[in-house]
C-alpha cells in the first residue's frame, strides 16, 4: 500500500517537475524571442521604420493574429513627422492616430491597466481590424513614458487564453514599457532632427536640409534616369516691404508665402528657405513641362494672397528660375557637381525672370558643354 502511494506520488512530482521544465523553457524562448525584437526595435533609424517593425515584426515573432497600434496625436507632430518620411497613416489599417484627446476617450476608453481576456466585438472591436481570422485573446496594454498617456500597443491571437500566466504579466509590462520607450526617444531624435533642420520664421525646410537632401534627390535622378526639377523662387521687392511696413511685417509675408508655395507642392517635395526672401523647391521625377505647370500655379496663388498688415494690405508676387536635370548613361557629372549645377542654373534662371520685369518665369536649361560655367564659387 505504502509502495503504491510512493509510485502515484513519484508520478505526481515527475509530472510537476516536467511541467515545471517545460515553463522555463518555454519562458527562455520566449526571453530570446524578447530580446532579439527588443534590439532591433532600437536599431530602427525612423520613427515610421519603428512602426512598421513593432506591427509586423511583433506578430511574427510573438506568434500572433494581429498586433496594432493607437496613439494619440494631440499636437499632429506624430502625423507630420511620419508624413515626413512618406508614411501615410491612411495606408496602415493597424494605425489609429487621434488627435482630440475626447475622442480618443469615447473611442477607444482610457486604458489605464492591461486588459488580458476574451475578445468582445463590442467592447474592443476598435482597437482592432477586421480580419480573415477571429480573434479569441486579446491584451491590450496601455503604453507611457514618463507619465504621459500615449496611447495602446493591442494583441490579438486566435487561441483562447493565449494571455493567461505569470509569465505573461511580466513579459507584457515589460513590453509596455519597453515600446513607450522606444517611441518618446524616436519622437524626441526625430523633433531635434527636424528643428536642426527647420527654418523657425517660415516652418518650412532650412538651406542646411536643401544641401543634404539635394544630393539624395539627384543621386535618385542618376540611378533611375528620373528628371528632378528645381524652382528657385525670390520675393519681388521685398527689401521695399521691410522697408516701408517694417520687418515685422515682413517677417509676416515670408511666412504666409512660404505656406503658400508648400500649400502647391506633394507631400515628398522639398521646400527650403535658401536665404533672405529666396526659396528653392525640389521635385522628383517631375519634367519640365509640369514643372512649369507648377512654378506657374504657385505664382498665380502668391500674386493673389491678401496679406494684411496693421489693417494695410500688401501686394506680394514672386519671380521664379526653373531647369530640369535629368541624367543617361553618358552623364559625366558627379552627384554634387550635378547638385550644384541644378541651383545655380535655376538661379541664373530667376536673375533673368527678374531681368525681365519681375512675377514670371523663366526656363534655362542645364549646359551640358560647359556645365560649370554658372557654378558659384
């Protein structure tokens, strides 16, 4: 009798011993899986880069259904800056940017703890997509960084009770944690970058971004046989309107100008402030023909702004450069010669518009027998 209770209680132990062993290794996986998404989510080098990994890298590595995001954007600077990079939200079903931060609370509830249990369409259909395969587990983990709400990391999977365990608690706050973080220090990189390279009267891009993103566009050119066109714009008379309204007023104009210019332009156009009342504009596989078509929509749109001023209105027009670079095979330029060429031919181009009475346009066309003679020093 005593020998048969020892064997039951042998198995017993065995039993618990074996589950015990396969919970540590089951837990190690799941700790190496962890660490590895945990590297490379801070190897990514963009803020939409580090969006895209968390939502696909996540499922695949974590082994589930659907993982997505919803984040709050009161100031808009997540949208702007993922606009940035030509991330469009619209185009990532499993992103929910909200702006109003009422909104955000009628849609979604503020989260304040994890929620780890059945997935109930009514109650948390929002945080999720629709999906071919229906959810049976969900965690939704609300994400902070220094006391700040941003907003929900959500996982989805098929199998009932995917998220139940201690393991799982620990392994969830760790994540929480872990993306809240990962997401205020791409934001904060992200904010200086952009200010080191923002124009702080006008908002838009500084000749510092113009000289490193002109390269990448011309390089773009070369590789793919694109044209890439150049506008350089100049504000006519200006040195009259601080002259004679003063230069608050015309800070005014060059701010309400440069709005007006950006209002004309595709979201992956660059725009620069080149210096004083002079900007330069930047599109990419855009050929002469439109391009015109462009520099003369945005002077239409200058020429009829009503900029007022102390209750005075100002009359404003710009003149306008443009040329067309657009590289073969037999193009003997390097990508900062051809940069430099690219600006300087629209700016010889703006001289003579100016030249010519001012609120025009004028086409050259980049020499390709002496293709350095415009070449500043």
């Amino acid at each position: 009798m005593l020998e048969n209770d020892l064997t039951t209680d042998l198995i017993v132990l065995e039993s618990h011993i074996s589950g015990l062993f396969d919970s540590i290794r089951k837990g190690s996986s799941m700790l190496k899986d962890f660490q590895t998404f945990e590297m490379r989510l801070f190897d990514q080098s963009s803020l939409g880069e580090m969006i895209r990994y968390i939502l696909d890298s996540a499922k695949a590595v974590f082994d589930l259904d659907q993982v997505t995001l919803c984040l709050l954007d009161e100031s808009g600077e997540l949208s702007q800056l993922l606009a940035e990079e030509s991330f469009d939200p619209a185009h990532h079903r499993r992103l929910t940017l909200l702006c109003d931060k009422e909104l955000f609370s009628v849609k979604f509830g503020y989260v304040l703890h994890s929620y780890l249990g059945s997935f109930v369409q009514e109650h948390f259909g929002h945080f999720f997509v629709s999906d071919a395969i229906p959810l049976a587990h969900i965690a939704i983990i609300p994400l902070y960084q220094r006391g700040e709400y941003l907003g929900t990391l959500n996982l989805g999977s098929s199998r009932p009770g995917r998220f139940f365990g201690s393991i799982t608690d620990d392994f969830l706050a760790h994540l929480s944690m872990v993306v809240g973080i990962c997401l205020e220090n791409r934001l904060n990189i992200e904010t200086i970058r952009r200010t080191s390279y923002v124009d702080t009267l006008t908002g838009v891009n500084n000749r510092r971004f113009l000289e490193q993103r002109i390269g990448e566009e011309v390089a773009r050119c070369q590789r793919n046989s694109d044209p890439l066109t150049c506008l350089f714009l100049d504000i006519d008379h200006f040195k009259s309107v601080n002259d004679k309204y003063g230069h608050l007023a015309g800070d005014s104009v060059l701010s309400i100008v440069a709005k007006a210019i950006k209002n004309q332009l595709r979201n992956n156009d660059v725009l620069a402030r080149y210096g004083g009342e002079e900007f330069v504009v930047l599109l990419s596989n855009i050929d002469q023909s439109t391009g015109c078509e462009i520099a003369e929509r945005i002077r239409r749109n200058v020429q009829s702004l009503k900029i007022t001023f102390s209750e005075i209105t100002i009359p404003v027009t710009l003149s306008i450069g443009l040329t067309t670079y657009r590289s073969d095979r037999r193009d003997p330029l390097t990508i900062a010669e051809a940069a430099s060429c690219l600006i300087n031919t629209a700016d010889s181009a703006l001289y003579q518009a100016k030249n010519n009475g001012r609120n025009r346009i004028e086409y050259h066309d980049i020499p390709r027998d002496r293709p350095f003679a415009l070449l500043k020093a």
